[in-house]
C-alpha cells in the first residue's frame, strides 16, 4: 500500500511556499507534459523557476453558469484570475481567523431594521451595475476581453470597499461576468428596456442604476417598470403604489403574467359563433372601468403591446416602406415571472418556465408580431442591500431547496401572515407559548412548523421527531408561490403599518373552496365566551325520552344521588338494611374519612381486630 504524504507536504499554501523557497519536490523536476513547463532559466541554486500551464477551455453551459455566493477562498482565486495577477503565500505566526459576518445571520430587532433602512437609503447611489468599457470597430477582441475584465474587477472591489467601509450587508449578487455580457447585449440592442418587479415588493427588485445606465448608453433609450403578479394586490394597494410612482416620476405598469394566460386559454376555448350584443356589453363595461381607474389597471397583452410601442423612440431617417421593428429588452431578477410574460405575450410556451432561480441563461429574440422583438436576459441577482438572508428566501431570491437555515425565513413568515389565516388555510392548530412564560401572542417559525410537520405527518426516522426542515420547504414555497399573501407598502414620509396595508388579503374570500365552508380554527371556540354568549342547543324527542327513562321513578341510583358526598365515605359505603361495615374494611373507610393509614387506625382502636359502626377519630 502506499503510504500518503505528509500532511506538512499537502495543500495550496505550502504548495506555493514551497514553489516560493525552491523546496519543490524531486517529482517537481521531471518535465510535464500537455503544456506544462518552465521558462527556459537555469534552475540553479539562487534562481527562481516558473511553472506554466495552457489556458483551460470550459463548456459554454459552465461559463454561463450564474455565481451569486462564492467562499472566500474561491472569490480570492476568481480575483486573481481576473486581474491576472501572480500570489504568493507567506507563512505567519500571527494568523487570526475572524468571522465576517456584523449582524445577526437570522433576523433583525425593529431598532436594528430600522437603522439598518436609514443606511442603505443613505447609500443607494452607490450601488451600480458594472459598465461596459468603450469599444469600436479597431478594438481586437482579446484588448475588449481584457478591458471588460478590468472594468468588471473594478466594480467588484468599490462594492468590496463600500461593504466594508460602510459595515453594509449586500445581497448576493451576479458575479460572473459571462452573465453580465449578455445584459450588455440586450440594453445594447433595445430601444425600451423593461424592468420587471415582483408586485409582493417591487422595490426590492428594481435596479435604479440600471435605468441610469441604459441612459448613458444612449439618450434616446427609455425605461419601463412592469410590475408583475400585480392581481396578488387589491385594488387598494396598487393606488397606494401607483401614488408613489406616480410621485418618484417612474414610469410603471401593472400586469399579471397569470390572469393573461388565462384569459388566452379561455379566448382558444370560447365557440367562435358568439352574440355580438354581448360582446359590445362586455367592450362597453371594460371601457367604463378603463376610465375610471386606468393607472391601476392591470393590462391585458394588447395594451401591454401598445404600451411598448408608445414609449418606444422615435428612429430618425427610418425608411417608411420597410420600418424597423422596436426591440424591447426584459429584464429581471430570477423568478419574477419574466419567462411567464413572454409566454403569455407570444401566447405559446416559447421560453421554459421554472420556479428555480436562474433557469434561462442566455438572452433570447423573439418576434412579437410585425413589430416588436423581444429580447429575454437571463435572470439577474442586481447588487442591493439587505437586512437579512432570510427576507432574500422569502422574496425567492435565493432558492428554497439548497436552504440549511429556515428558522429564519419561516419566523418572518409567521410574524407577517395572521396566526387565524394560518390555520384555516392548513386545517392546523398553532400552539404557542402563553405570556406568563415568556410568549409574544405570535407563533414563531419553530412552532408553526412544528404544527404543520404533525398535520401532515412529517417525522424523522429514528427518534420520530417533526421533521421541520421538510415541513419548511413546504411553507416557504407556498409564501413565494403566493398561496400566502403578504405585500410590503411602499415608503412614505409617514411609515405605512404593513398588517393595515394587508389586511384585505386573509378574509374568506383568499381561502381555497374546501376551506371556506368552516369557521376559521382561530375563532371556533367557546372556552373563553362567557355563559350567555354561548349557542343555545334545542333537545329533540329523542333526547327528552331519554332522560326521562334515566330519571324516572323506581330506577334505583341511576339518576339520583341517595347519599351526600359531603358525608364522606363511611356513609357512603354503608350496607342497605341499615348495616355497617366491620373488620379490615371498616377501618380502611375510618381511615379514608379521616386521612390516616390503617395501621394508626387499628393502634387509635386499641388493637381491637373486631369492631362495628363508623367512628370519628379525633
């Protein structure tokens, strides 16, 4: 067998401490083949040697593949290689290893938060989106490679530098540079860029700097907020976000990439002989609630459609005989319903959908009639500040199957949707912890997990305890997936209490049918109603005979109560005829009557083993 090498011998810092006191070992000296090989020096003592290996070649899926979060010693490697720059390890006796992280991993006290906001609102300009370096038509190829790197790794480090400076925590964001090109392309080629949001939290998924950057790219490009899965909203809400946008001078629309697909497939199954009276009533309604609230509407495809063309620029010098088609580029964090937007543009699953961060990875051009053309970038993590790891669970940043830590994000969840909804919607009950103990009155993530694993008979093997971090996964896709409801309010001069801004969303009418039909388990109890309060039940025929036979005369003790338990258990084990226990039996009853053993009974009695009556011991 042979033997392992020294543990002293193993690992990338001694490898390059050794490469860097020429101790390489005597394997070391062989030549390598398939490109390896040295510099051509003397290898004498006192000189340095340099290894040298081919540039490696990736498949296209590997390079495309999206980095949001990276260990230390993986981003030190990357940052190397794009500054192209040499390392070296140096052995220290002073090495301290210290965690990186400032703020509590899981959530945050409302003081903390709320310190938290003010900063990163102080900051938000400095959050960008990495540029692409000037090129034209006399830039080589390997000269743009080599300037889109440097710029790449410059933004990198003013991230790194205002993360450390200002103590910020940031999101995990895009760090490919593969990735970025391809946004790069899009805003390149797109006369409206597109933003699509999430309408649960659309700020979150905005990119301010983006919009600056299509700017200076060129003036005459404009941008577009869609704010998608807007029919999660009430009608309430989206005028509460439409007065904020309408005051920040965004341009926005509501859409929902959902209710279009609906509304395609009921137009492909609706007969083509239809009324026509009835059309022009439907036409003739819709248009009354189009004048009534049209900056809260949410759009149908064919108003989406001419909403791009009409904030699409004026081309000059167009030929009008064959004009250009507008290209209008999607943008968007993953999972925001882009993909399913242009499905219900097109009207045909032209772009796969999936619930998995990430899923499209290059940018795509599809022709939407005769003319528009739509450019989908894959799905991009923007840098932007962040309280907590669990709120970019929450808003389905980062995916929920690759979660080790959900105490967290399922806190959140229990705090932000009612404890009543909770249980109606899962037919469960929420024991939490009283006051005198400690409690809050709100279920924390750990006991509403706990409720649920037993409801659906989630249990670990072996000790056959809840198995919470399943039970987890379940809830926290219903939260992303909307089956529970919570919209964050915009900002305001005067803060907006999130449980009023939704507090429409946990009526009856947000349960599924099968959960409508009772009473919400919260609420159907009558412990705690006073006597009065409580429903009156009305005895049938079959009760009342009932009683009257368990009642009635002659029936011996089923209904009566002959002896009096105040007189104790001598009396109440008295022999009919009028005859009294004796002996061991009744001095266990004196003994019962008197909260004595029956040993201090038979000494109180002298030793007397036969006696007869009930006597008092004093």
């Amino acid at each position: 067998m042979v033997l392992a090498e020294s543990k002293n011998r193993v690992g990338l810092g001694r490898a390059l401490m050794n490469s860097r006191s020429g101790s390489t070992h005597k394997t070391n000296n062989k030549h390598r083949g398939n490109g390896a090989g040295r510099d051509g020096r003397g290898t004498g003592s006192g000189q340095s040697e340099m290894l040298y290996t081919t540039e490696k070649h990736e498949a296209d899926w590997y390079r495309m593949r999206s980095i949001t979060q990276q260990n230390d010693l993986d981003e030190f490697l990357n940052t190397a290689e794009l500054a192209d720059t040499d390392f070296a390890a140096e052995k220290m006796s002073n090495l301290k290893i210290i965690h990186k992280d400032q703020i509590n991993p899981y959530l945050l006290t409302a003081d903390e938060e709320k310190a938290a906001k003010t900063k990163h609102r102080q900051n938000k300009q400095q959050l960008t989106v990495p540029r692409r370096p000037y090129w034209d038509s006399t830039t080589t190829p390997a000269e743009l490679e080599r300037r889109e790197r440097d710029s790449f790794l410059h933004w990198r480090r003013g991230l790194a530098e205002l993360q450390e400076a200002k103590d910020l925590l940031m999101t995990p964001f895009e760090r490919n540079l593969e990735v970025w090109r391809q946004l790069w392309r899009v805003i390149e080629r797109s006369d409206v860029v597109v933003q699509i949001v999430d309408a649960r939290n659309p700020l979150m998924f905005r990119c301010e700097d983006l919009e600056r950057y299509v700017k200076e790219v060129d003036e005459r490009k404009t941008n577009l907020l869609l704010v998608n899965k807007a029919d999660m909203m009430t009608a309430e809400q989206r005028s509460v976000w439409a007065d904020y946008f309408e005051k920040e001078g965004i341009s926005y629309q509501f859409f929902s990439a959902a209710l279009a697909k609906q509304t395609n497939e009921e137009h492909y199954s609706v007969d083509e002989e239809e009324e026509p009276v009835e059309e022009e009533v439907v036409v003739t309604v819709e248009e009354e609630e189009e004048k009534e609230e049209l900056r809260i509407r949410i759009l149908t495809v064919d108003e989406l459609e001419e909403v791009f063309l009409e904030h699409a620029p004026i081309v000059q010098g167009e030929d009008p005989e064959s004009p250009r088609k507008t290209q209008i580029g999607l943008v968007g964090y993953p999972n925001v319903g882009k993909s399913s937007t242009i499905n219900a543009l097109i009207g045909a699953k032209k772009v796969s959908v999936s619930s998995t961060p990430g899923k499209t990875k290059h940018f795509q051009t599809l022709h939407l009639g005769e003319k528009i053309v739509l450019c989908d970038c894959p799905g991009l993590v923007f840098p932007n500040f962040a309280t907590t790891k669990a709120e970019l669970v929450c808003n389905g940043v980062l995916p929920i199957d690759q979660l080790r830590e959900f105490s967290g994000p399922t806190t959140l969840v229990a705090q932000r949707i009612p404890q009543q909804f909770l249980e109606s919607l899962y037919g469960i009950k929420i024991h939490t912890r009283p006051f005198e103990e400690g409690g809050t009155g709100v279920p924390t993530g750990e006991e509403l997990l706990m409720a649920y694993a037993r409801a659906r008979g989630f249990y670990k093997t072996g000790a056959g305890n809840p198995d919470e971090s399943r039970a987890a996964r379940y809830v926290l896709k219903d939260y992303v997936n909307g089956k529970l409801l919570f919209c964050h309010p915009p900002p305001a001069g005067s803060p907006i209490d999130p449980s009023n801004f939704n507090k429409d969303l946990y009526n009856e009418a947000h349960l599924p049918q099968n959960r409508r039909a009772g009473a919400p388990l919260g609420q159907d109890h009558d412990d705690d109603l006073p006597s009065e309060d409580l429903p009156i039940i009305e005895m049938g025929e079959k009760s009342h005979d009932l009683d009257r036979k368990f009642f009635a005369e002659g029936r011996g003790s089923l209904g009566h109560m002959k002896t009096p338990f105040h007189l104790g258990a001598g009396a109440a084990g008295a022999l009919p005829g009028g005859k009294h226990l004796s002996g061991r039996k009744a001095r266990t009853v004196i003994a019962l009557d008197n909260n004595l053993s029956p040993d201090e009974v038979r000494k109180t009695m002298g030793g007397k083993k036969h006696f007869k009556g009930r006597k008092n011991i004093k």
